[in-house]
C-alpha cells in the first residue's frame, strides 16, 4: 500500500503487513526499491514502512539543500503518513545517520535502533584506504563503460561474492540500488549532508536498544567505524558479518535470521523519552541551523585531532 505524506514536499511512502512498525531509511541517491526483498522476511506481527527522500525515487522534487535533520524530520513525516507515533527505525548507510539524527532530535519516535553499513560522521570517521578506493573505482568505472549505464556493484559487494554470484543474481542484486536514483541536484544535496553530519560525541546518549550491522568488507564505510560506533552506544549489540557494504543482499537467509533475532529481542519496546511542546520546539527550531551546526561540529573535531586531544 502506498501513502503520501502531510506537509512538502510531498513523501512517497509504502507500508506493508500489520504488527508493530518497522522504518526502513534508505541510503545515499538510492530509493526505497532497495528494502523490497527484504520485506517478506520480516517476522510475523510487524508492519515495514519505506519512504523515498525528498528529491528523489517517486517523492518530489525538491530544490534546496538538505541537512541530515531535515531528512530526519522527513522520516517523522513518513511515520504521521502510516499513522504511527514510533516505530522501530532500520536505516542502511546515509539512512543509518538519519536513523541516528531521529534518534537524537525525536528520541519519542524511535523504539530502537538498527545501523546497517552506517557511520557516526566528523572528521574522526575512517574513510577508505587509498589503494582500495583506486581499485574499486576502477572497477566500478570499467563495469559502467562495459555496461554503458552505473554500475556499482564493486562498491556494493565483497569480492568473494563478485566471484562466486552467478551473472542473474548479480543483476537481481544490483537492481535496486538503480531503480529511481536521485538526480544531479539532490546528488549533491545529500552529499553536502553527509559531510556535514557529525554525531559521533551524542552516541553515548542514546537510550533506545541498538544494533550496529556492518559488512568487514565494506569498501564505502570500513568496519572500523561500525566497532567505534558499538563502543560508544551504551548496550549496544554489535554484528559483523562476511560481506560488503550491502552486506544483506549477500546472504538473505542470515539477513532473515538477523532481522528475527533482533526485532524478537526489541519487539514491545517502547520509545524511553516522551515527546513534550518544549522538546518539539526545540527540534523545529534547531532544524534550519542543522548544515551550519554540524558543520561547526566538524571544525571543532578536526581541531582537536590537530591538537592531538581527540
């Protein structure tokens, strides 16, 4: 079933099945076509709510930046359009930090938390090792050139599942990341909030129940940073598994096992902070400074890395 959401622009949201609710939060440029082979493997007794980010996949256009919060604050929206007041919230690379901006900004929206393939942001964050980005650009441009279209699926996958995946599980793995893509300007818009996103010193004071996913072979967001993630979110659980940075399309049957696992152990959580008018004020009022706010986040890390105080 599909909704629109309230407010602008307006939201393409979908929602399938009945139970508690489950927000999944798409990635960088990508829309929500990614979770579609995952929503049958949700356990019975939940309810899986997608949406597209503003600018992109099948929600409006939309001409201005955006900040990490504003996204938050559109996945608030997604949840009003499905009639929910929480939900337990997945998000998979940029949607993790999304997840993770909700968290902190609207804390009564969540009832837990899932990071897949996510990052806390700032300068602190590991990036990629220059030899295995050259490489994995290389290979991304050469399958592009030989495809004559984007595809990404040296940066998606492990190596060892680049080998051994048959040329039709490929192409059905890859698919989704292609279906709908954002366009040139909100590229750039989510891009500019990416780098802008800086939460890595509130992690500690999240009080909703964590699970931090990462493939070891992620070539977008090394593992390094899913271990100082779990280290810093109190009772967090933290798992890894073989894989790259779209580590669950790798191996549906342990995805399937995991989401059990988790949402058996979540399921009936309710958010730990209540919404009050003083806490939706603030978070209305904050949003517009967001790109400014973490930008300032970042300069401040970024100085005490120098200083050697980081």
């Amino acid at each position: 079933m599909s909704v629109t959401s309230p407010g602008r622009p307006r939201l393409h949201v979908t929602c399938s099945g009945a139970g508690e609710p489950v927000l999944a939060i798409t990635g960088w440029t990508i829309s929500s076509a990614i979770f579609a082979p995952f929503v049958p493997l949700l356990p019975d007794g939940f309810r899986a709510i997608a949406f597209d980010h503003r600018g992109s996949g099948r929600s409006a256009w939309w001409p201005t930046p955006v900040s990490v919060a504003t996204l938050a604050a559109d996945a608030g929206r997604a949840l009003d359009a499905a009639g929910e007041r929480s939900a337990h919230v997945v998000g998979v690379s940029l949607g993790a930090a999304v997840a993770i901006e909700l968290a902190v900004r609207m804390p009564w929206r969540v009832r837990s938390l899932a990071l897949v393939g996510g990052w806390s942001g700032g300068p602190a964050s590991r990036l990629p090792a220059p030899a295995e980005a050259s490489a994995v650009l290389g290979r991304l441009a050469r399958d592009s050139a030989r495809r004559r279209r984007l595809w990404p699926a040296a940066m998606l996958f492990s190596p060892e599942y680049l080998a051994a995946a048959s040329a039709e599980e490929l192409d059905a793995a890859v698919e989704p990341f292609l279906v709908r893509r954002a366009g040139a300007t909100m590229t750039w818009a989510q891009t500019v909030a990416a780098s802008c996103f800086n939460r890595r010193r509130e992690l500690a004071a999240l009080r909703c129940p964590t699970l931090v996913a990462h493939g070891v072979q992620d070539a977008m967001s090394p593992v390094e940073n899913a271990r100082r993630m779990a280290a810093a979110i109190p009772g967090c659980r933290l798992e890894l598994r073989p894989g790259g940075h779209a580590f669950p399309f790798e191996d549906l049957d342990d995805t399937a096992a995991l989401a059990r696992s988790w949402l058996g152990e979540v399921a009936g959580t309710d958010p730990a902070v209540r919404s009050t008018p003083v806490r939706r004020t603030t978070e209305r009022v904050t949003r517009p400074l967001a790109l400014h706010t973490g930008a300032a986040r970042n300069q401040r890390d970024l100085l005490l890395r120098l200083a050697g105080r980081a």
